[in-house]
C-alpha cells in the first residue's frame, strides 16, 4: 500500500504524545492502533488491525512454531539482570562498591568520566554495553550525586557511537557485511570491506563529536535544559530520579543491603556476566561461520540475543552463590529475585510496545518514503549532509539504526554509484552517522530504553535530557559532512567539525555561567 507522506503520520503522532504527556505506553498505544488501522483498510479494519497487532506480540516470542531468539532472549536477559542486579544490592555490593569508589573516584567530573570509559571501552555490542556500564557506574555516580538522568546521556552517548566505528563489534560485522555487498553489486575494488569500514570510521562526525561532548559536559559541567534541573535537584537533595513519577527503573522498597557484603561481590557476577558473554559470542559466531573462520567472520555470525542470555544465566549462578556464601536467608533471596524481576517489567513494557510501532511502521513503508525523498539531481556536495539528515529522521521515526542501514546504505551506495563513485564512503559515512543521531532522539529506539533501564532513570527523563546534546552535535555532523561533500577532504570536514565543536563548547560555558542562565 503506498501511502506516502501519510506513512509518517503514526510514528509522529506517537512522538508528540509522549512529548506532551510523557506517558511512553499510551502514547505508543495509539500509533500501534493508528498505524495498524491505516495499514488494515477495508470493511473488516478493524479485525484485521487486531489479528495484526496480535501475530507481531505473539511473535516477540514465537516464531514459526518456535522460540524468538532475538526479541524474547533480550527480555529473558532483562529479567535476568534485574534479579543480578537485586541480588548485588541484598548482599551489600553495590553498598560496598559505592564506598570503595569513593576513595578512588574522588569528584562527580571523576566519577562522569569513569562512566564514559567504561562506555567506550566495552564496545563488543550496545545492548550489552548500556546495560552493563548503566548498573557497574550506577554505585559510584549514585555516591557523588549525579542524576540518573545524566548517566543514561553518558551511557547512551557513548554506546552506540562506539559499536559504530568499532570493527570487532556485533555493529561492525553487519555493517561491513553490508558494505561489501554494495561494494561488489558496484564493482568496487580499490578497498576490501574491512578497509572501507575503518577509512568510513573517521568520517562518521556524529560518533565522534558525539563521544568528545560527554566528555566536555563532565568536565565542563555544560548541564542545560531539563538536565541542569536534575542535576541541580540531585545535588540539592539527594534525589537522583523525578520521584514524582515513581521509583527509578530497576529499583524497589525490597532491594535493600541484607547482609554486609564487599566489593567482590559487585566486581564477580559483573566481570562473569561480561566474560560469559564475550565468550558466547565468539563460540556462537564460529558454530555460525561457514569456510575459514576469522576474528571478523567470528562476529559477523554471532548470535548477539543467545550469548547475553547464557551469560545472563552464568552470572546469576554465580550471584545465587554468593548470596548462599553470605548466609542470605532463603526467604529474602527469593524477594530480592521476585523484586528484580518487577523491577524490569516496565522497561520490558515499553519495548513490547517499541517493537511492536516498529513493525507497523515496516509495513506503512515509512522508511521507504523517507528513502525516496533523495533526489539524485541535486549538487553533489550536499549529498552527504542530505543522506545524514534523512538517515537521522528515519531512525528517529523509526526507533531502530540497524533497520535504517538495511534501507539507506544500499541507496546511498546506488546514488554514489551514478553519480560520482568517490562519494561512496562519504556517503555511506553520512548513513551511519545520521542513523545514530536519529537512534540518540527517539524515545521509541531499543537502545535508548535499554541505556535508560541500565542507569535507573525514568524513560522519558532520559529522553528529554538527550535530546538537545544530540540535537547539538547534530548540527556540528551536518556543517561537518557540508565540508565534506564540497571539499572531498576527511580532514576538511574533521577541521570544520573541531572549529565548531571548540566554539560550542565556549558559547555553552558563556551561557551556563551567566548570571540569567543560573537564576532560569
């Protein structure tokens, strides 16, 4: 069905009402509905737009007759962190852990810029690093007052941004899957996939400047909009969550120290939970690989969903023994395990919902009408500013940058192919780029309520808080990939990118120190 411009009327209409009345259930209740009845036209809509809604949750968990691997593994492997991360709290390691912490991590800048390490170090997969570094930072960030608010921006501007440029990623495996594709279908054969990966990596501006501004927002304290009034309130009161709308994911009255713990019992199932899982991966992706296999094709085919789940699995065994070591009474380690798992619950909520808009929106054709919107007649030097533009506008109407580097890339690699061949990796650069702007701005992305859940901040105060640091560094990528385009020079753009990125950085400090600005 080609409905045209009318395909983004759902996912809109879902953004502005989660915008306005920060319910993220509702509000995507109504574009699952809206949508489905738009695709479901005829005498029998409104059957037909049930039975739809119905088969895509059903699938979340059953797929042809057997168990979704991929959507209900990652909600297996919520609940499984939940109750990890209840059993840490019971035991008294993440009490213990905050108070080692804060004798080596000695100021909130200190305790920020640990978190984006961690973010930027752990770059094997973005599910596993935003809920990963979320809940091993949550202990000391907690400590030095920082807003949860403020580690989910760290966590999910970091995320992403990594995975993206990283070759030995999940990320990376498929993207350069992709690129070689495009680069036989066009017969390219100056640069394998790997190399036009790693040349694609110091044009992807957004990733960059985007990992360098949570870095400049710790050190220089640039906290505006919504996010100075959490960082003032957790610095005035202590609290680190809006309080008003609950309790902060991944939290309850139960999870409370039982027993006086240390700081192995934090650091093991953590440091288990990664090692599983990294293991599982690459066992996963040589089981998976066909011919000759190599640390890249070992990533290419791993099963990222199946390896956090026996890692999940691991690390809750070892957690459940250490809890047996500390003497925790049966009783009360069956009530941290059930609070665990009500503590994810909402979370799992939001991404039935997410993923279930995603799949409507897939069949409305949104991403297909945006894909048409690029005009192969236009100058060339604006193509790549365009491309990360419609990217960014796709993943944000879309909630997912895997799904807009299935459509996009292939396009850009067929505009370039027409038009002048040197602008393949620039625009595919702009793809990923863009991809990951729009991912950073949607309250719909899986990502984001993932990064969300792992720091313990409500969702849509994550939202609001990211969306104008990214709205920033977008605009810095864009004037970046202008550079680009018209110069053809990686350096020019990067020079462009740095100039304005320094002049951001002063005019934010101006702003945030100015008298008016403090008293607003």
């Amino acid at each position: 069905m080609e409905l045209g411009i009318l395909s983004i009327v759902p996912p809109i209409l879902a953004l502005l009402m989660v915008i306005i009345t920060k319910r993220v259930l509702v509000s995507l209740g109504v574009g699952i509905i809206v949508g489905a009845l738009m695709v479901n036209q005829g005498e029998s809509m409104i059957i037909d737009s049930i039975s739809q809604i119905a088969s895509i949750v059903s699938g979340i968990f059953i797929v042809d007759g057997a168990i979704n691997s991929w959507e209900f593994y990652i909600i297996l492997f919520l609940l499984l962190l939940g109750m990890i991360a209840s059993l840490i709290t019971i035991t008294g390691g993440s009490q213990a852990f905050g108070e080692w912490a804060l004798t080596k991590v000695k100021s909130r800048i200190g305790a920020q810029f640990v978190s984006a390490f961690l973010g930027i170090i752990i770059f094997i997969d973005d599910y596993f690093n935003s809920l990963t570094v979320g809940n091993v930072s949550r202990p000391f960030t907690d400590r030095h007052n920082i807003s949860r608010a403020k580690l989910a921006y760290i966590v999910d501007s970091t995320a992403a941004p990594m995975c993206v440029i990283s070759p030995l990623s999940s990320w990376g495996a498929y993207i350069i899957t992709i690129i070689g594709g495009i680069l036989v279908t066009h017969g390219v054969t100056q640069y394998e996939a790997l190399q036009a990966f790693l040349f694609i990596a110091p044009m992807n501006f957004y990733a960059i400047f985007a990992i360098l501004f949570v870095l400049a927002v710790a050190y220089f304290k640039l906290d505006i909009g919504l996010m100075r009034t959490h960082e003032n309130r957790a610095i005035n009161t202590g609290e680190l969550v809006d309080t008003k709308k609950g309790p902060a994911p991944g939290e309850s009255d139960q999870m409370k120290p039982a027993v006086k713990g240390n700081v192995g019992d934090l650091i093991w199932p953590i440091a288990v939970l990664i090692v599983a899982t990294i293991l599982s991966m690459i066992l996963t992706g040589i089981q998976a690989t066909e011919g000759s296999v190599t640390l890249l094709a070992t990533f290419e085919n791993t099963d990222v969903a199946a390896s956090l789940l026996y890692g999940g699995i691991i690390s809750l065994i070892v957690a459940i023994g250490i809890s047996f070591s500390r003497r925790l009474p049966v009783k009360i380690l069956g009530v941290g395990l059930g609070a665990g798992i009500k503590s994810m619950l909402p979370a799992i909520y939001i991404l039935i919902f997410a993923w279930t808009i995603i799949e409507i929106i897939g069949a409305l054709g949104t991403g297909e009408y945006l894909a048409g919107l690029v005009d192969e007649h236009i100058q060339l030097g604006y193509l790549p500013a365009l491309l990360f533009i419609i990217a960014a506008f796709m993943a944000f109407s879309t909630g997912t940058s895997w799904g807009t580097f299935g459509i996009m890339l292939p396009i850009a690699g067929d505009i370039a192919a027409v038009t002048d061949i040197n602008l393949m990796l620039p625009v595919l650069a702009a793809v990923l780029a863009g991809a990951i702007f729009g991912d950073h701005c949607s309250p719909i992305s899986d990502t984001t309520i993932l990064s969300s859940t792992g720091a313990g901040s409500h969702h849509i105060d994550h939202v609001m808080t990211q969306l104008p640091y990214a709205l920033i560094v977008g605009v810095i990528a864009t004037l970046s990939f202008l550079a680009l385009g018209f110069s053809g020079s990686v350096w020019i753009g990067l020079l462009v990118g740095f100039a304005l990125f320094a002049l951001t950085i002063f005019i934010l400090k101006v702003l945030v120190n100015s008298s008016v600005y403090q008293e607003v």
